[in-house]
C-alpha cells in the first residue's frame, strides 16, 4: 500500500497551495478550495457543489484548525484525476463553530478516496504538524510537511542547513 506521502507527491503541487485565502463563512471556503481543485484543471466546476452537498451531509473538519473538504461519491465523475489543494485561511473561518485555518481539499476518482482521507487525517491530527501548516508560508514546506519521508531527508549537516555560520 502506498502511504500518503507517495500519493501526494503527485496529488498535491506548488500551483494548487494557496497561503492567503479569504472566505466569509465555510461554505465560501469550500468553494474557494473547490476552485483550486476546477483551476487546476482536476474537476470540473459542478464538484464544487458535490463539495458543498458533502459538507451538508457531514462536516469534513477534523480538528486542530484543519477540514478536507471533498465532494460525494457520486460526484466522482465530475473528476478528471485525483488531485490535492491546500488552502490557508489566516484569519480563519467559522467552520459550525470551531476555527478552521487550513483546509486540504481532495478530489480522488477510485477507490483510494477513502484512504487518501484516512492517511491525510492521520498526517494532520499531529498538533505540531497542524501548527506548522498553519504557519508556514512557502509552498515547498507545505509539500515537506504532508511528506512524512521529508524529515528524514532533511539535511543535518550544520553547513548544510545554514546554521553553521559565524557571525
């Protein structure tokens, strides 16, 4: 089984992160994840509302300040490959009382759906790496971070990484 990290390594990529997002309410923030996922070209615009029918029928918010919002079975059709979005709120949104700040949206057409939830909700439920995808503010550490295999490739080296110079 594959874990996560290589699902996302081609489900997730440097266009479909969003770092500064706005949203009035939640479901505004589902459809602004949804229209990364259309702009992407991973769905076509009526998975939006799939999305939105999801969320009605059960929230998709997993605690720590983070939803994955995704569209219902039904709607996997609407899908032309399975793709990830990340979507950052600073200021957060009212998500049915609690505050969401980050949002993982997911469009997954087979039958991995299920476990490309599974993995992310596992990944995401880690307090310090929840808070560490609040904050980062690059897309390439949004990547590492929801790649469990970075830190260990992550140079150690003090010259490597930069903390070995004098000052």
């Amino acid at each position: 089984m594959r874990s996560v990290a290589d699902r996302a390594a081609g489900l997730l990529t440097p266009e479909a992160v969003r770092l500064d997002a706005r949203a009035a309410g939640h479901d505004d923030a589902v459809r602004v994840c949804g229209q990364v996922l259309v702009g992407a070209g991973a769905v076509e615009p009526g998975y939006v509302d799939a999305m939105l029918e999801r969320e009605r029928s059960i929230s998709t918010y997993l605690g720590e300040g983070v939803a994955i919002p995704h569209g219902t079975n039904e709607a996997r059709g609407l899908i032309h490959r399975d793709a990830l979005a990340f979507v950052r709120f600073p200021e957060g949104v009212d998500w049915n009382g609690e505050s969401v700040t980050v949002c993982i949206a997911i469009a997954a057409r087979g039958d991995g759906h299920m476990e490309i939830l599974a993995e992310l909700a596992q990944v995401l439920m880690d307090p310090d790496k929840a808070r560490e995808l609040r904050e980062a503010d690059d897309p390439g550490r949004i990547l590492a971070l929801l790649d469990p295999r970075a830190a260990d490739e992550q140079p150690t080296d003090p010259l490597q990484t930069g903390q070995g110079h004098t000052v």
